[in-house]
C-alpha cells in the first residue's frame, strides 16, 4: 500500500460538530442581522474562526475594527462551547472507529487534523484519544486550511512522508490542503462540493483497508 498513514479531519468525518458551528455562527449573524442559511455555512467549512467571521462580515456588507472581530468571535466560541461541552461519544459517526481501528490493526499511523482549537475538549468528550497516534490541531498550526501545514504537521508527528498519507476530509479547503500537501485524498459527502478529492465516499461507515486499496489502484 501507498498509505502508511491516515489523516481525519475531525468535524463532519469523526464526529458532526459542523451542526453546531451552524448554530452559533447563525445566532451571531441574526444579532448582526446578517442572513446567514446552511447554504452559506458551506464556505465556512474547514475554515478557521476569524476567517469564517470575515466571510459572515463580507455576507452582510459589514466593516468593523479589530477588538469588535475579536468579540465576536469570542461570544461565536462561547455558544459554540456550550453546545459541544454536552457531547457523548453517541455523537461519533457511523463506521469511525471501526475503520480506524482496523487501520491501527495493519500497522497504519493515524492522526487527526483539524483547524479547531476545541479540538482536545471534543476528544475528551467522546472519548476516542487512543484511536490517534497524533493531533494536529488549531493550538499549534498557525495556517488555516487550504494551507497545507495541519496536515504536513500531522504527517511530521506520526513520522510519516506526506506523500505516504492519505487525508479524509469533509470541507472543499480541506481537499484543497490536501492536495497541497502531495497527500491522497477521500472526500467524506458531497461529490459536487468534493470533486477535486481523489474519491469521495458518504462516510467512514464505507471505508476499510480493501476499500482503500482500491483507491490507491484508482488514481
């Protein structure tokens, strides 16, 4: 095999915080009165928090100082903190771990890379920190995804090549960094917002070793 590690984005493939993110950014934009619907929500994605402010500022034609962004994004955080503070390890998505697991099983490193720097309080409250063999997230990259460096930093902490990992991702700038990186790529949803991933699948729930062989064949 090609792949001697993989690596998860964590909202919308190992778990579905992306719901939450939704709502606080939606309860921040109706204060701002800004329409803001999940069809908007879709390039905030795999984005950072300041630049996905920047996007629901741009939505409503809206200009404001620095110390009013840094509030904002600190009242987003705190909605968004009390919604995923209540999280159960129910939450985790179909197939995850056991796909995972079976990879750790075929001497596979594994690795989460997330642009979220909540990335530890949601590994902690579903419990699954003994599934990666690193974490890479938004407490030690500075460069928010289509910028390659979460997942050249996760490919650095397993000790792997980057162009021996393959990434699963859910978010357009998250295959983008990717493929930045010289990474394989699976698209974890949408093929119309995914297209550019090497393959996209619907969730972990269709992944396994053999499955990604044949991926591997495929490119």
């Amino acid at each position: 095999m090609r792949t001697s590690a993989c690596i998860f984005d964590l909202d919308g493939v190992i778990v579905d915080t992306a719901k939450y993110h939704f709502l606080a950014w939606k309860r921040l934009a109706d204060q701002l009165k800004i329409p803001f619907t999940e069809r908007e929500n879709e390039r905030l994605k795999g984005v950072s928090r300041m630049a996905s402010l920047e996007i629901i500022l741009e939505l409503g034609g809206k200009s404001v100082d620095e110390r009013l962004k840094e509030e904002y994004a600190i009242l987003k955080n705190k909605w968004y903190i009390d919604f995923i503070s209540r999280m159960t390890p129910e939450e985790i998505l179909p197939g995850s771990v056991e796909f995972i697991k079976e990879l750790k099983a075929n001497g596979i490193k594994t690795a989460l890379g997330s642009a979220s720097k909540n990335t530890p309080m949601i590994i902690n409250r579903l419990g699954i920190g003994y599934l990666f063999d690193a974490v890479a997230d938004g407490n030690i990259v500075k460069n928010a995804k289509p910028d390659p460096e979460v997942f050249i930093t996760a490919a650095h902490l397993v000790g792997i090549a980057p162009g021996r990992c393959t990434v699963f991702e859910d978010a357009a700038a998250g295959v983008e960094a990717a493929l930045n990186a010289g990474m394989l790529c699976v698209g974890i949803g949408s093929e119309e917002v995914l297209f550019k991933a090497h393959a996209v699948v619907s969730g972990l729930d269709e992944m396994s070793i053999s499955r990604l062989k044949e991926i591997e064949k495929n490119i």
